[in-house]
C-alpha cells in the first residue's frame, strides 16, 4: 500500500489505501469487463438499463429517508 496524502481524489485515494494485490485484482476484472463489452456491444445497452433501474431505486431509497427524517 501507498502512503495516502489527504488531497488525493478519490479515484487516486482509493487505490493508494488500497493493498497492491487488490488494486491488480480490481484491474484485472475491469480489463475482463472492457473486453467482454467490446466484444458483446449489444449488450452496453443491458447493462445501462440495469444500472438505472439501481440509481432509480437508490434515488427512491434516499428521498424516502430524507423525507422521514433520515440522516446520512
């Protein structure tokens, strides 16, 4: 692991508290990830359908905490 100076984004935060081992491992599965949508571009389309269904629902989730009073 990397010392991690505080003005990091988190896209450099993450991975430099991160053990090196975990960092190759999250590389690894977004290469795998990259390759199987250049290689299936049909199914981007899918996975962004998905993915917005999910935002819908976290969305739902937080407006319904916030208006019973919720904290984050």
């Amino acid at each position: 692991m990397a010392n991690a100076p505080s003005l990091l984004g988190t896209a450099e935060r993450v991975p430099s508290s991160t053990a090196d081992a975990i960092n190759a491992e999250s590389r690894r599965e977004l290469a795998d990830r990259l390759r199987y949508y250049a290689d299936d571009p049909d199914e981007i389309d899918d996975r962004l359908a998905e993915l917005e269904r999910e935002w819908d629902i976290e969305r739902t989730l937080e407006s319904l905490r916030d208006t019973a009073g919720g904290r984050r």
